[in-house]
C-alpha cells in the first residue's frame, strides 16, 4: 500500500473512532448505562429488597417494574433507560437508582459517571445508603425503621415506618416540622416544643462540624427566614445530637404508641439507622402489631 492508501485508512480510522464516541450530546453513555442497570436489576432477588417473589416467578432477578417501584419512578421511564432511550436522568434520580440497585459506593459513583454527572462529593453528608444497612432495613418486618442523615433527611424507610408516619422518604423531617404544621400531629401538643428545640440544636451540630457541606448549611438559611419560631430556637445556641429516648406518638388508627428509640451510627456517613420498638407485654406492642397487620391501609372513619 502507497504513502496514499496509508492516508486514507488513517483517516477512515480517525473517521471511525470519532463517530464510534457511544455518549449523546448530553453526556449519557447509553449502551452501557443500559447494560449496567440489566445487570444490576438481574443479580438481585425479591428478598434481597424486602418483596415477596410469589409463587410463578420466572423472571431473573428483579422486573423492571419492580426496580421502578423502589426508585420512585415509571416503569415506563425505567425501562427506556433500558432500552438506551429516554431523557437525561436527573441525580436525584440517579441517587434513587443506586438506591433501589443497593449500589456500592464505587457502583454508584459509576453510574453516575455514565449518565454524564460528577458523583456526589466527599467530605459532605451522603444520601446513598450502604447495601448493608438497606440489608438490615429490609429484615426489620415487624419495628419501624428508617435511615435519616444527621440533618434530617429521610433516606429510606421500611413498611413500618410508613405505616407509622406516612411515607417521608425524600422528605426532611425538620423542615417539615417547622412549615408544615400537619406534621405535628403525629406527636402530643405537650412535646411539640421538645421536639422543635431537639431538632435545631441537631442542625446547629452538623453545621458546625461540617462547615463546608452545602446541604445544611442551605437549610438553616432556609428556615431562619421561613420560621420565626425556627429562629428563636436557632438564637439560643444550643447543641445536641439524636441520642436514643422515648418517643411518643400518636396514630390516628391504633392510638397512643409509647415507643423505645433506638440509634444506631453509620459509620463516617453521616446516617442514622432509626429504630422504634414497643415493650413485650404493653398496650402499646399489642397496638404495634395491630400496626404490622393493616399496614398502610386507610382505615379511619372516612374511609
């Protein structure tokens, strides 16, 4: 071959390698998107995730549906992802994703780099809970628990939780406290103030020591201007962080639940595994069981 032919191959080579670029002009790699969420639905079971399999399954591992169920998303998004089409998945649905897959760290900083985003920074608080404490959530069928961020953030939760306090995942607890006032009514008038004081003097803590974490710190401004009573609190400088105590709560179904609270750390996270139990032989665990067997049904009056 001349000097000629060799130009022309380099160029059609140069051609091919440019044109072969699998990312779209949003940055989304999406064949391997697609494969890697295949794979990473397929190599879960039901149970890995807290659902029932049921008797006919034949599908390996998770459906799609259920994967989008977990997330918070459609099927029908869900499964254009799968199919390399659909728009540009948002981090907060990437964060679900990782979420519901129970990523890795490193996983999940990969999925994120093959959607066209930078991972979640460190040295701030994380929203990705761990695949083994989502372990541990999952196998707690018969407490509440939920896994919040030391600022409050509802990270996860399981049947329980939801059965309890309605479900707040993606929520936070204390800026519902302070603008949403329905949320109080969970709690008894008396212990109101309790709670509020308990949740500034928490935020106070995380912002101080994490300085440079946005997240908090956005909150804090957020809510000094949206509360006054937030501010009052936030003036008198004190400093707490969640410690295990009795919590009284109100349920408009089963009625008055004294529960045990139960906080166990995530290590270097900045989470909190949350967990409440009733004492054997209480009103309160009889009422906790009435709680496990209707669940989340709307069982009140107007109902």
């Amino acid at each position: 071959m001349g000097p000629a032919g060799e130009t022309r191959l380099s160029r059609d080579r140069l051609s091919l390698d440019t044109s072969a670029d699998p990312r779209d002009p949003d940055g989304v790699d999406r064949i391997e998107l697609a494969d890697f969420l295949r794979r990473a639905r397929t190599r879960l079971t039901p149970s890995d995730v807290g659902l029932n399999a049921g008797p006919r399954r034949r599908t390996p591992g998770l459906r799609r549906e259920e994967v989008a169920q977990l997330a918070g998303m459609s099927t029908d998004y869900y499964t254009r992802l799968e199919q390399r089409r659909g728009s540009h998945p948002s981090r907060q649905m990437l964060t679900s994703l990782a979420r519901a897959l129970r990523l890795t760290d490193v996983e999940r900083d990969h999925l994120f780099h093959l959607a066209g985003e930078e991972p979640p920074r460190p040295g701030g608080s994380s929203d990705h809970v761990r695949p083994g404490l989502l372990m541990i959530l999952d196998r707690l069928t018969d407490l509440p628990a939920s896994v919040l961020s030391d600022w409050g953030e509802v990270l996860a939760q399981n049947t329980m939780s939801v059965a309890l306090t309605g479900d707040r995942t993606g929520t936070n607890l204390i800026r519902r406290w302070f603008t949403a006032p329905g949320t109080r009514a969970l709690f008894p008038p008396e212990n109101h103030e309790q709670h509020a004081r308990a949740h500034v003097a928490s935020l106070r803590a995380v912002t101080a020591a994490r300085p440079g974490d946005p997240g908090p710190a956005a909150l804090v401004e957020e809510l000094r201007t949206a509360s006054s009573e937030f501010e009052t609190y936030w003036q008198s400088h004190d400093v707490v962080v969640r410690r295990p105590s009795p919590k009284r709560f109100l349920h408009p179904v089963v009625g008055t639940l004294d529960l045990d609270c139960e906080v166990l750390l995530s290590d270097g996270q900045g989470q909190q595994l949350i967990v409440h139990s009733a004492r054997p032989g209480t009103d309160t665990g009889q009422r906790l069981e009435l709680l496990r067997v209707i669940g989340v049904q709307d069982l009140s009056p107007s109902s």
